[in-house]
C-alpha cells in the first residue's frame, strides 16, 4: 500500500490516488527472447491497471527475468508493494533510482512516494562489512559483495546476515522492527591488534578494544598526553507512535441534531447526546464500544432520558497526516427510563458515520461528526431517525 501519494478529496482521489501508479516506458523489440517479454510487460501494465495487482507481480518478474531492464524495477517494485511484498518491492525501488538513470522526474516521484511507505512497513538494514569483497548473505541468501549498493528492506522479525572472505566468517542476528532503520556490522578479518599494537580503524583491534590516535586501547585508557573524549549518549528509540500496531483508546463524544419519526404530523425536534466509548485500534481498524447514559430525546420530553450502547467497526482512510476519513458502522440498543417510573420500552439501534473528520494529535484523537446517523426501532409500529452533529475526544495510550 503505496499511502504516502495523499488524496485531495474525500472520494475520487482517496481510491486514485492510494491504488493507482502509472505503468512506464515499455521494454524495446529486438529479438525473440525481448518480444516475449515485451508481451509480459504488456500483460503486466494491463493486470496493474485493472487492480489486479498479483497477475501483474507474476507478469512484471517474467519480463524483468528475461531483460533485467533496470526500467521495468519501477512498475514490479510498486506490484510487489500492492501485494504485501513490501521488503522486495522497496529492494527493487533502491535498485531501480541507483541504476535508471533515464527516470523521469515523475518515475523518481513515484518510486520515492511507494519508498516512504515501505519504510513504515517493514525494516531498513545497513549492512557494514569491515573489509570490501566479501560475500554477504541473508538468511542464507546471496546479497552481493561488500559494500553493498544500497540498505536492504526486510520483513519485521529476526534475520541472520552474515559475510565471508577466504575462509574468514562472520555472522549476526537482527531483529528487524516494522518503521525503523538499523545497522549491522560485521567483522571478518583475523589479524586485528591487541592493547597499544597500532590499528587504522577500530576493526583493526581485538573484541573490548578501539582504535584511538592509531593505538588500540581499552575502554578508559588513552594515549600519552592525550584525554579520550566522552562518548555522547545514544537516545533511546521513540516508540511506534500514529495508527501503527495494536492501540487501546478511551474518550467521550458530545453532539446533537435533528429528530423526527415516521409521523410526519410531530415534525421535527432536537436531541443531545452524551456518549462514554472505548475499543481498540489494530492499525487503521477501530473496535469500539459507545455506551450513553443520558440521552434525551426532545420529541418525547426532556424529562424522558434515553440510555444507549453500541458496539461499532470502523475505518481511518488517511487523508493527509495526521488527518484520517473514519467510517463507522454499529449496531446496539435504546432503553427510555421516565424520572417518574419504569419503562420496558427498548428498541434497536443503528449507526452509520459516513461523513467526518479525524485529527491524531498523538496521543489523542479528535473526531468531528457531520454527522453520525442513528436510527431506532421497535421493529412494530416506533421508529425515529437522529442526524447527530458533534466532536469526540479518546486518549491513546503508547
């Protein structure tokens, strides 16, 4: 999911602009072996514009496996970022901005846009080896030589890399998080120095040692004449913040609107609405429970409070950071209580938020409703319809 070419409208660009890249210039023909990739490219850019985003990843890898034409990188890096093969479609994005240097200005922006998402999707390793020519590999697979080209996208979880030179091994585990960006350093060569042999860089000494002034020496030790600098403290990560992950949240929401019945003879009267809620947010996804104890119902008497609970699903379309289009939909029930007395009335409940606005301003999230529909029933012979126009506030706690 390419998120960060933004949409300028609530419809027509949401869609257009999150799922649509354009398909670049096509493969030459010359001989047999590029005619059939030519007609894979073209199969490709066909499946891509339809939204058939995995017949166009299988086209555009035969065509790039015939040809290796650094041009087709772009439209079968997109591909595989549309599929969920985030860490090998921003790999080919790297490749295809370090080798086509014919790109255009709107390819670059294209491949940079689809970059920033894979960023916040899955993991950046820099790969650090301290001798180049050695042969790097993930997971078992060939990555190149060092140095290598680029950093490598993964997939979030633990990964070994490792490099080799003339027998010479050297290995380390990483555990890849989902939006951040780290280093793996590898050490292959033997010969290195012990304390006060001489050195060039800090691989060139012993485990516990480092290279100052071309003298390997101890933590705390320093050279004749000379006072080793205080390391500056390294800052703690931040934590993953925004819509990413699994959130809590909890808040309330005022609002009120216009009331009216199936009796057109009553007209139409006002509401106020007081609403508890909290759920939780799985990425863009939002579970939640709204529970009001005291809405009333003008048409029927301030005096008539009205209690409701339901349980909602939504949706948080992202507009423009930190601005999201949230859709909801629910379903609960209404129970009037007179101050004077008992009411067995209870009807159903309906909700539909198709028109709003969210604002995470992390960590709290602000949503204005124009408005939240709700309608209830008895399912026999009382219904009423509330167009409810309001703000709501939840905490996010990290």
């Amino acid at each position: 999911m390419v998120r960060r070419l933004q949409p300028a409208s609530f419809l027509a660009l949401v869609f257009a602009s999150l799922l649509a890249f354009p398909a670049w210039a096509q493969p030459p023909q010359e001989d047999a072996v590029k005619e059939v990739a030519r007609q894979r490219y073209a199969a490709g850019v066909k499946a891509f514009d339809a939204g058939q985003y995995e017949d166009a990843y299988v086209a555009f890898t035969e065509a790039y496996r015939l040809t290796n034409a650094p041009g087709s990188l772009l439209n079968l890096g997109i591909s595989e970022v549309r599929t969920n093969r985030v860490a090998a479609g921003g790999n080919h994005l790297l490749r295809f901005l370090r080798e086509y240097k014919e790109a255009t200005p709107e390819q670059r922006s294209s491949a940079e846009a689809a970059l920033e998402d894979c960023k916040k999707r899955a993991g950046l390793v820099t790969i650090q080896v301290d001798m180049a020519g050695a042969d790097v590999t993930i997971d078992g697979a060939s990555a190149g030589k060092s140095p290598l080209a680029d950093p490598v996208f993964l997939e979030p979880g633990p990964h070994t890399i490792a490099a080799s030179d003339r027998g010479n091994n050297a290995s380390a585990t990483v555990d890849v998080k989902r939006g951040q960006a780290v280093v793996a350093s590898l050490k292959v060569r033997t010969a290195v120095g012990g304390a006060g042999e001489s050195c060039e860089a800090r691989s060139d000494c012993e485990e516990g040692l480092r290279c100052v002034e071309h003298v390997c020496l101890a933590p705390g030790q320093t050279p004749p004449g000379k006072k080793l600098p205080k390391p500056e403290p390294e800052e703690p990560s931040a934590p993953a913040r925004g819509f990413d992950g699994l959130r809590g949240h909890l808040g309330l929401m005022l609002g009120g609107g216009p009331t009216h019945t199936e009796i057109t003879t009553r007209g139409t009267e006002g509401s106020l609405l007081f609403s508890l809620k909290g759920g939780v947010l799985i990425d863009r996804a939002e579970l939640g429970l709204e529970f009001s104890p005291a809405s009333f119902v003008l048409a029927f008497g301030p005096d008539i409070p009205m209690v409701q609970m339901n349980a909602y699903f939504g949706y948080h379309i992202e507009v423009v950071e930190p601005v999201s289009w949230p859709l909801r939909f629910g379903v609960g029930f209404s129970h009037f209580a007179p101050a004077g007395g008992r009411s067995d009335d209870v009807t159903l409940e309906g909700r539909l938020d198709l028109l709003g606005v969210s604002v995470l301003l992390d960590p709290i999230l602000l949503d204005v409703y124009v408005p939240s529909f709700r309608v209830n029933s008895n399912l026999d012979d009382g219904h009423f319809f509330t167009y409810v126009f309001g703000v709501g506030a939840s905490w996010l706690p990290n």
